[in-house]
C-alpha cells in the first residue's frame, strides 16, 4: 500500500487512531493523509486539522480552531469536512481507514466515489444506547450497523462488539464484511524501566479520566481500612475530569486526606507511564451499572494495558471483556467496588511482597501480547491479501 488515509475523532491522544498514526509514520509511506476532528470542546485541544506525509516527512496541511458548536452540527462538518479535503489531495489511495462509523462512513463515501479502493471501520467504542435522544442513537447505529456491513473490514476492539450487532440489532458476522479484532496495545519499548529498588510497593495507582464510573469513590471509602493494615499506603490518582472536585471533596477527612495525592492533568504521557511504572499495584473499578449504557463492557481499555506494560498489577472489576483472562494469568485480581473487598486485596497483595513481585512480572510478561507493532502488523498484512 502507497497511499493511506485515516480520519479520526479525538479527545486528548491515547487513542489508537494516534498510535497507528505514530507507527504508519515509522513506516514512512509514500503518500499518507491524516485528518482529525475533536470529539468535544475543551479548551486543551486544537481544532479540525488534516496533515499529509510523504516517507514519514511533513508536506503538507490545514487546522482551524476549535469552537463550541451543537453536536449535530459538529458531526456534519466532520463528515464534509473529511471528504472535501481527502478528494482535494488529488490522490487516490488504496486504503481509507475511518474511526468511528461516521468516519467510516466518509470512507464509504469516498470508495464510491473512486477515491479510495479500499474501506476499513475501526471500531473503538460501542454501546447499545450511544445517545439518549432515540433519534439520535436511530441515526448512529443505522450508520454503525451499515458500515459493518458495507466496509470491507472492520477492527473491533473486542468479540464483544461482534456479538453486541447480533444481539442488539440481529447482524450477524457474515452479513458483514472481514471482522477482526484490533485489541488496545502498547510501545513496550517505550515505557520506563523503573529498578525495583525505587518501587513504591506499598502505593496503589490510578491513571485516566476522572469521571464517577471509573469507581475511584470506592477506592477513597476503602482506605480507612487499608491503613488500619498498611500503615504506609499512598493512592495516587493521575489525570482531570468532572468528577475530580468531588473527590478532593470526598478525600478531604483526616486520616485519608494525608494518603492521597491528586497530580490533576499531565501532558507528558512518559511521565505518566514513569508514575505508573514506579507503582505497586494499579486499579480500574468500572461500575457495571447500565449494560445498554456501558461503552467499557463492549470495548478494550487502554489503561489497563498501560498499567500490565508498565509492570503493574491491576485490581479489576469484572467488567472488561479480559478481566477473567487477566486474573487467570495472575497479573491482576477481580474484586467488586465494596469497600471491604477492595481493602482485603490491597492489602493480601501489599502485605505479600513476594507475590506482589510475581504478580508484576506476569503482568510484564502477559504485556507482551499486546506490541502495538504486532498488532498492527497483523491487521495490515491480511489487508494488502484481500
């Protein structure tokens, strides 16, 4: 393949659509598009801008600022947006790679129209109820369910989302086109050695958005009885959101004010995965909740692999699709968001150094499935075949 194209939508970059871009620069391609809208305002990030490479290098492009605008209106600039400036390259491209199905969609489009030969959907979220406006969510799965079947692939993050179209709108897989799984990964080469010296086993660590269904609330309930064990533990939570001023809140009360440490954004992500790295132990307590509502049941999340690449432990509710799998690989443990659980496994782990220590290097070697480079490699080589 000589010319690529990929669209995307993003809210910071620790996305895949970002990380395909970082590998596809590697692989310096004669002729490569990238374009990309920002899923939501916020004042951190830019706004719609497309860039083109020719062999890895910079040649070209365009950025506007980002702007508050109605979602609807937002989503069908995206949508021109991405095919004006993709015909305007003048090229043809012999794969356009269309995250999210609107994206996908474009990349539709763009096949019948003969600018692209080939159209690729890579899925990184499905939720049965997307939007709460039933038209709304009517349009976005009738756009979901027709790029499944219309793309020529389609890279799900998980089985779940293959089975979620069966069950939830009645498309089974051969009504579509290629399905593949397209897991969350990471650069394991990248991330920071830390001497087991300078690890902080008696720490516990979270890293991501600060929203109320990550379940950090429990986590804050849990201490009082962790301490009452560990009297050293620490909880670090790495990251902002909407939820993070109640939390400060909820953790402000003597003996659990002094044992939590909110750093609050951090651009630098090596920096982020060096906090992480330098952890004992991590956790990710999704809230079940909704199951129509719930995008991390269907999906694969990043933090956790960034937390198993790092070395590091995660307590995990069985929420994700690979909880059961990650806990049989003994790199991590089911727990549910009931203080007295969470409390009894940090401190079996804390208090056990030997087995904290086995269980991080289980997580680094159960990691090493997931090189973005393999996966990629993967997806890309049974692509140039068909």
């Amino acid at each position: 393949m000589k010319r690529l194209a990929i669209t995307t939508h993003f809210y910071y970059t620790n996305c895949p659509s970002f990380e395909l871009r970082k590998w596809l620069l590697k692989e310096e391609l004669p002729y490569f598009l990238w374009i990309a809208h920002p899923l939501m305002y916020h004042a951190r990030l830019q706004g719609r801008y497309f860039e083109i490479f020719a062999q890895g290098k910079p040649a070209g492009g365009m950025a506007s600022p980002i702007r508050r605008e109605a979602a609807l209106v937002q989503y069908v600039k995206d949508f021109l947006l991405t095919i004006y400036w993709t015909i305007k390259t003048g090229q043809k491209f012999d794969v356009f790679i269309g995250f999210d199905n609107l994206n996908a969609f474009a990349g539709w489009v763009l096949k019948r129209l003969g600018v692209a030969r080939q159209c690729v959907f890579y899925v990184v979220d499905y939720s049965p109820l997307r939007f709460e406006n039933k038209v709304l969510n009517w349009i976005y799965h009738k756009i979901e369910s027709f790029c499944a079947i219309h793309c020529d692939e389609t890279w799900n993050l998980s089985e779940r989302m293959i089975s979620a179209r069966e069950t939830f709108k009645g498309i089974k897989p051969e009504q579509c086109g290629i399905q593949k799984i397209a897991p969350m990964g990471i650069w394991h080469d990248d991330m920071p050695s830390v001497p087991e010296s300078e690890v902080k086993y008696r720490q516990l660590v979270y890293m991501g958005a600060i929203t109320k269904k990550q379940g950090i609330q429990f986590v804050l309930e849990a201490i009082p009885k962790i301490v009452a064990r560990i009297p050293d533990f620490t909880f670090l939570v790495i990251g902002d959101g909407d939820y993070l001023d109640e939390l400060k809140a909820q953790a402000d009360r003597p003996g659990i004010r002094e044992r939590v440490h909110f750093t609050g954004y951090i651009q630098d992500h090596h920096e982020i995965d060096r906090l992480v790295a330098e952890s004992g132990l991590a956790v990710a307590l999704y809230e079940r909740g909704d199951p129509l509502r719930n995008f991390t049941y269907y999906t694969d999340p990043g933090k956790i692999k960034v937390y198993l690449g790092a070395g590091v432990p995660v307590l995990i509710t069985d929420v994700p699709h690979n909880a059961m799998e990650i806990e049989q690989n003994r790199c991590g443990r089911i727990v549910t968001t009931d203080a007295d659980n969470i409390a009894s496994e940090v401190v079996a782990l804390m208090n056990d150094e030997q087995e904290l220590k086995s269980y991080r290097q289980n997580a680094l070697s159960y990691s090493q499935r997931f090189r973005w480079e393999a996966i990629f490699s993967n997806l890309f080589d049974s692509l140039a075949k068909n």
